[in-house]
C-alpha cells in the first residue's frame, strides 16, 4: 500500500554567509498545515540519495522534508543593560525579511537567512505557531515529530520550550501549548496520549518521573530502525491538569546549577516524548463483480491505528568554561554537555554534506535523536540567541548550526497499522447480531409452526365437537319422543283404572275409615293451643323486664348529673394544667434564647476588646446567667427537657406571641442537622408546610420558610417536601410574598431542591423555576444570591444528567426563559452572584443542545470573557474546557475569529 505524507519544504538553504535566493526561502513556511492522507504512488515519491542518514531504513516510499530553523532573540538582562550600554548590539535583525546580521565590527556584518525570525518582542504564542504548531499538527495526522531548542546558556531555551505559565497564562511555553492542542484534537474514547519525561545527564539517560530509574538502555529495531526506551515510566494523559502535574515533578527532579551565565542553568539535556494513538478508517475498495463489470461491491473500510511520536528537547546551554567558571563537578557537567553538542553538530554536518558516514553513535543524544536529522520525522529547531557582544563568538558558532541544520533533509512516513482488536471487536459485534438475528427467525419459524399446529388441532375440536353436539341432540330428540309417547300411554292407562275405582273407594271411606280422621284432627288442635298459651306467657315475661328496666334508669338519673359535673372538672384541670405546660416551655425557651443570645454577644465583645461598647447590656446578662446557676444550656437541649412533640404541639396555639416564638425555637433547632431527623420524625414539617399554607401573619411566614430551608439541605428531607406538596406551597408563597427577607428564605429553599437529581421536572411541573425566576423582581442583593445559587445547581443537576445520557433535549431553564437573565447578571457586582452564574454558564455550555440559543442569546461572550476576567482558576478552565469541546462554539468562535 502506498504510504501517505505530505511535502514540508522544497529545495535546501545553502544556509552560508551568502544569503540562499528568496524564492526558496518562502517556498516552504511554517504555517503550512497538513493534509489529510494522500496516497502516493511508490514512483512519486522522491528518494534521498545519501545512504547516510539517523535512521537505518532503507528506501520505503515518503516525501521529502527539510528542517526547518527559526532564530529568537532574547532581550538584554539588567547586567548587559548596565556592562553594554555603551555598545551596540552584535546582531541586527529584518523579521520582514528573515534575516538577521551580525555584526563583525561598526563597519562589516554578515548576513544570514532562516525559515523564521523573531524578536525579542516575539510573544510565546507566536513562537509556538511558527515553530511548533505544524510538527503538532502533523503528529496528529500519524507523523513523527521533533521540536528542538538550541544556543548558548542564559539565551531562553527553558523559557520558550518549557515555561509553565501558572501566574499568567501568555507565557505558557510549547510543551504546555503542545499538550493543549493535541487534546482538544483526539477522542477521548478512541484515541490515547502517553508520555515519558528523560534527562540526559553525563552521558546517562534517567527518568524524571521516576528518579529511581537512572539508566535507562536505548533499544534499536534492526528492521525499521526505531529508537525506542522500553524502561522509561510512561504516564497517561487525560487533561491539562494532569500534565501540568507531571512537568512540575519533572522539573522538580532536574538537575540545575548557578553559573556565570545563568542562575539556574540547566545541567541536562530534557526530552520529553509524547505517543499518541489515534484510530482511523481506511478507504473503502470497490470490487468488481465477474457478472457485470460495471456494478461493484463495496468492502467496508478497515480500521487503522497511527502511532506517532512527538519528541521535544530542551538541550543544555553550550558555555564555554572560561566564561561559565564551572569548576569541580560543575566542569565535568560542562565537558560532557558540550561533548554530546558537538557530537550532535558534527552529525548535522555530515548529513548536510551527504558524507558517506555519520558518526551517530558517539554520543546517546544523538542515538535518540536519530529519527529527527535525516530520518522519517518532522523536525523544526529554535536557536535562541542573544544581544550582547562580549559573546558574539557564541552566538555566530549558533546562527551557523542552525544554518547547517537547514540543510538537512528527512523523509516523513506516517505509520500506519490494522487495528486487528477492533476490527475483530467489531466483527464479534456483526456475529452476535448475525446470531441473535437467527436465534429470533428461528423462533419466529417455530412459533409460526406451533401456532399452524395449534390452529389444525383447534379445527379438528371444533369439528369433533360440533358432531359430538349434533349427535346427542339426535340422540335427546328421540329420547324426548319416545318419553312422550310412554307418558300419554300412562295418563290413559290412570285415567281407564281411576274410572273403574271411584266407585268402591268411596264406599270403603264411609264405612271404616271415617272415625280415624278426627281423631287426627283434634291432636293438632290441642297442639295449637299449647303452642299460643307459651307465646303469651312470652310476652308477658317480656313486659315485665321492661318495667323493671325504666325503674333502674330512673334511680340512676341523679348519679349521672354527678359524673357528668366531676368530668368537667376533670377537663378543666387538665386545660389548666395544659396552660401551665406551655407557659413553662415559653419561659424555658425564652430563658434559653436569651442565654444564646448573651453568649453571641460575649463573643462580639470579646472580639472587639476588653470593654463594653454596650454598659446596658450587663444587668441582663447577668440575670440570665444568674436564673441559669451558672450552666450554659443550648437551644437544643429543649428535646431533652421539653420534648418535640410539645414544642411541635405549641404551633398550633391560639396565642400569636406562643405561634411565633415556638416557629423560631424550631427553626433555630433545625439549622442544626443533628435535630433535623428528630424534628421530621415528629411530623415538624408537616407542621411548617401547615403554617406557610394556613397563616397570613408575614413573621410566621419568614420563620417557617427559614425552617424548610434548614430542612431542605439533607437530601432525604427534600423528597418528603416534594411529596407533601411543599413546591407548589412555596411557589405560591413566593408568588404572594413581598418582603425581601420572607423571599431570600423561600428562595434558599427552592435552591436547594434545584440540587437534587430526581426533582427536575417535579420542579417546572409545579412552578419552582418559575417562582425562582419570578423572585428577581425583589432585586434585593441577598434574594439575587439565593435565586442564582439555585439556577447554579439546577444546571448543574441537568449538565450531569446529560453527560451520564439520562436526558437529552435543550435545557429546562432556557425552555422556562432563564438565559436572558443569566446572561445580564453574568457582570453583576455582587460577587457571590457573579460566581453563581458564571458556574451557570459553564454548565449550561457542556450540552450540546444548549450551545445555538446561548450563541443567539450572547453567552458565547460571556464564556470567552470568563475565560479571561473569572477571578477563579477553576471556573476559567472549565469555560475554556467547555468552549473547545462544542463543535458549534468552536465553529462560532472562528467566524467571529475569536482565540482563547
């Protein structure tokens, strides 16, 4: 198969003192993006004529590559300020013309020509895009990588390579802006990221994610000739963060020294590698049938895996030790690094000059980074350089390593594989389907089978049956005639014998049988009577028990009056007594009240100084102390001396004064969550629901809200409320209420029901979102809190809901005409609803569903500005989280050509 790749430079820059002709100069940029695979025949590819090259594969197909070279002045640190300030800078440098001169004296320079230069006014976003961004790029369309930085110490490589950027974002370097780009391109699903962190210190590869492992072997694959470090500690990578993390501890391990050049001057080469691998499709092929040469079948795309491989270095300063003034263990770090560079400059200049041999393996820097000078990679350098004169002999020996590596040429392949586990994942898919398709035909067969049986035997009953019928109907209709028959011959046969008998049976009664009969008659008769004379001496036993009755009832007529004046000198004494009970516990509460209000202000005074700012208070504290003994009880020790169902029972008092003060014990005891389980048990919330359904006085209103609030908090406590009808109760309450503390009561406990899961549509079903919204016209600070704390969490509750695929669809709240609101108070100055929303926003951006009516509504702004202004760290990366996961923002974002 033809492999795919792409042309990253033309012709060669003779790189000397005589400028290279523009024409080739801008015939290659670095602005250059990668096309998608393109395939190329193996005779249109160009071949590299030099048999010497980093990498030991032979011939293959690919496309030529040249290295391309950008050079980046550092600006004048404050000693150069101070020891040149009568001198003029050694180099002089044209960005418009890429070009830079360098001046041999106040007369003489010699000019030089790279693919990019940049001031010291360049900013770190622009080095990224000129120098790195295309290598990221084509790592991600499956090619090997390498960004490199080189010059002297003290010129900035650390600073433009590996700059962290946690104060301020602008001066991230390019590791950080490299990992930035390669996630916000892959699929977190598919696709994967791995990285490894290396130094390499005297000639010794070690792991800075492991300081332990502190020589690792290079490993070489005779066949294609990849350089590979199976020992090193490779880390997954699944967002910024954990990146960020992983750079600080390899820095943290790194070894730097104090010099003369530089305060913090890095004693190792860094390398950090970074594998990615990303699954994709091939083409699909058209076969032709032998029947019909026209039509085709068209086989399935074949699933591939691209691994490429992005290696960024940040190379040692070279120094010259007269300068440096590294002495002891200090010199022998310099001797090693300068070891490895110049083994690294003489390899670049042997492939510049096609020489027959490159000495590759006389250092274990070059042995890495033989994929990067003449191999597959693509391969960009930075040198840094700097402004002073005292070190123009340095930074000449740079500007020409960079002009000899333009000359350096690679042949880039992508490297392409079948991803035989999920080509074989997804063939397993087409069979279960294929079986399970024919496991239910297979049934379907033998259930149709089954049901033609059933239906066969069904008609041959029916058949059976209505025979089976038709024969014993026969069977009766002759049976009936035949019992017809017999019976008109029995009734003529009585009738003939009847006629015969009459005469002597008469005669037969008359004389004998007579006297018996009466006889007959006179014993039922006597049996009447007896049976009449018992039912009388009945009814008189029955009359006389009734006599007996009203005589009683009559003498106990005055006991009862008795009875009757004790019970209601009974009841009166247990009201009496009731009254008591519940003056005592008003007293009992009031006592403790005042003990916790005593104890605040004691804290109050203790905080604001040794003396009184308030001398009337004394007396009565004293006196509460004073009817206390001394003991300091709390509010809720009420449960333990008065009980809840007496203080729950006092709600309902006639007397407004007990309502309210038993409303604000409650709802004083409910702020503490060991109470609140105690409190519901004795039906408290029914009790408070009751109360902000039933009274019209505003304070019951506000306490008992204050109450379900506190109780609103424990999760439990919230479906008990929505089942007893509590939001339609505090919707209406929210609707009728108008003082500004009754509402921020009402809105906390709307806000915090908006924080469960399985009330969403409980909520708009019965008003909730609409009551929220409708509080605003409250415009009171406090109420704003509550109510943008509440739309926090309700799309909150809703972006989860749509990341674990529960629900789908836009989002509630904008359906309920939340968004334009959202969107005003996004700059409110209040600073809690500022944060509220803005959590809001980010939110409401993660649902796709969401993102066309936030960009008609302006929220798109919104977000871009809490990506730069949020005072948060946390909301900042989420907003710009969000924003680069949303195809429709990103695609918003170009045309309005906003950046991050």
């Amino acid at each position: 198969m033809a492999s795919n790749g792409y042309r990253n430079g033309t012709g060669t820059n003779k790189g000397a003192i005589k400028p290279p002709a523009s024409s080739n100069i801008r015939s290659s940029s670095f602005k250059s993006r990668l096309p998608p695979s393109s395939n190329h025949s193996p005779g249109s590819a160009l071949r590299r004529t030099s048999s010497a090259s980093f990498t030991t594969a032979a011939g293959g197909d690919g496309v030529p590559g040249r290295v391309r070279v950008a050079v980046r002045l550092r600006p004048r640190n404050a000693e150069e300020s101070t020891a040149d300030a009568d001198f003029a800078d050694c180099v002089e440098l044209q960005p418009e013309l890429k070009r830079l001169k360098l001046r041999k004296n106040n007369w003489e320079s010699e000019t030089y020509e790279f693919d990019e230069v940049l001031t010291e006014f360049a900013s770190q976003k622009r080095v990224y895009e000129v120098v790195a961004k295309p290598v990221v790029e084509s790592v991600l369309d499956g090619y090997n990588g390498t960004v490199m930085a080189y010059g002297q110490t003290g010129t900035g490589k650390t600073f433009t390579l590996g700059r962290l950027g946690e104060e301020d974002t602008s001066a991230r370097g390019i590791m950080v802006r490299s990992m930035e780009e390669i996630l916000v391109n892959v699929s977190r699903e598919t696709d994967s990221i791995s990285v490894s962190y290396l130094q390499l210190y005297m000639e010794t590869i070690q792991d800075l994610l492991d300081p332990a492992n502190d020589n690792i072997s290079i490993v070489e694959d005779p066949r294609t000739g990849d350089v590979s470090l199976p020992g090193a500690t490779h880390v997954e990578i699944k967002d910024e963060q954990s990146f960020l993390e992983l750079l600080r501890l390899g820095e943290a391990h790194r070894i730097a020294a104090n010099t003369k050049l530089n305060t913090e001057s890095s004693r190792s080469h860094a390398i950090l590698m970074v594998h990615v691998k990303r699954s994709v499709l091939g083409e699909e092929v058209a076969i032709p049938t032998e029947s019909d040469k026209s039509s085709h079948f068209v086989k399935p795309p074949k699933p591939l895996v691209r691994k490429s491989k992005l290696v960024l270095v940040d190379l040692a300063g070279s120094e010259r030790v007269q300068k440096s003034g590294s002495e002891g263990h200090m010199l022998e770090e310099a001797k090693s690094i300068n070891l490895s560079l110049s083994a690294l400059g003489k390899c670049i200049n042997a492939l510049a000059e096609n020489s027959a041999h490159v000495p590759i393996r006389d250092s274990k820097l070059t042995r890495l980074l033989r994929d990067s000078f003449g191999g597959t990679a693509r391969t960009s350098l930075i040198v840094t350089i700097g402004p002073s004169p005292r070190h123009r002999g340095e930074t000449a020996s740079t500007i020409l390593f960079g002009q000899r590596a333009m000359k350096v040429e690679n042949m880039l392949r992508i490297k392409e594989e079948f991803d035989y586990k999920s080509l074989a994942r997804r063939l397993e898919i087409q069979l279960d389907k294929l079986i399970a398709e024919n496991e239910r035909q297979q049934k379907a067969f033998d259930d149709e089978v089954e049901r033609i049986n059933l239906e066969a035997q069904n008609r041959v009953s029916e058949v059976e049956r209505n025979f089976t019928d038709a024969l014993e109907k026969e069977r009766l209709k002759c049976q009936m005639e035949y019992m017809e028959s017999v019976k008109k011959l029995e009734e003529k046969m009585i009738e003939n014998q009847q006629k015969h008998q009459h005469d002597g049976f008469m005669k037969d009664k008359c004389n004998g049988e007579g006297p018996g009969f009466c006889e007959d008659i006179a014993v039922i008769k006597k049996l009447l009577e007896k049976e009449t004379h018992m039912r009388k001496e009945a009814e008189k036993e029955v009359n006389k028990l009734k006599s007996q009755l009203g005589q009683h009832m009559d003498a106990g007529a005055g006991g009862d009056a008795e009875i009757l004046k004790l019970q209601i000198a009974l009841e009166d004494e247990v009201h009496q007594k009731k009254k008591l009970e519940e003056e005592i516990i008003i007293l009992r509460s009031q006592m403790l009240q005042l003990t916790f209000e005593a104890d605040q202000m004691r804290r109050c005074l203790a905080r604001g100084g040794s003396g009184n700012a308030y001398p009337g208070l004394d007396s009565p504290m004293s006196q509460v102390r004073d009817s206390l003994s001394g003991h300091k009880t709390p509010v809720s020790a009420l449960f333990d001396q008065v009980g809840v169902e007496k203080i729950l029972d006092l709600l309902e008092s006639e007397d407004a004064n007990v309502r309210i003060h038993a409303v604000k014990v409650v709802a004083n005891l409910a702020a503490e969550e060991a109470n609140q389980e105690r409190i519901v048990e004795a039906g408290g919330l029914t009790s408070l629901l009751m109360l902000l359904r039933s009274y019209e006085d505003e304070t019951v209103r506000r306490v008992a809200a204050g109450a379900i609030a506190n109780l609103a908090m424990n999760e439990a406590n919230q479906e008990l409320i929505m089942v007893q009808g509590g939001i339609s109760l505090l919707s209406t309450t929210a609707s009728d209420a108008e003082d500004p503390q009754t509402l921020r009561m009402v809105a906390g406990a709307i806000a915090n029901l908006c924080g469960n899961d399985k009330l969403q549509a409980t909520l708009r079903s019965e008003g909730g979102i609409k009551a929220l919204l409708g509080m605003v016209r409250c415009r009171h600070p406090d109420v704003l809190s509550q109510v943008a704390r509440g739309i926090a969490n309700f799309a909150k509750c809703e972006s989860r809901a749509s990341t674990n695929g529960i629900r789908s669809g836009r989002s509630l709240l904008i359906d309920e005409g939340a968004l334009p609101w959202i969107v005003q108070s996004a700059n409110n100055d209040a600073a809690p609803i500022r944060r509220h929303i803005e959590l809001a926003l980010c939110h409401l951006a993660q649902h796709e569903a969401n993102a066309k009516d936030m960009i008609n509504g302006g929220a798109l702004w919104e977000l871009v500005r809490i990506t730069r202004d949020c005072s948060r760290e946390d909301i900042r990366s989420l907003a710009r989280r969000t924003l680069n996961s949303s195809l429709l923002f990103r695609s918003e974002m170009r045309r309005l050509r906003i950046e991050l």
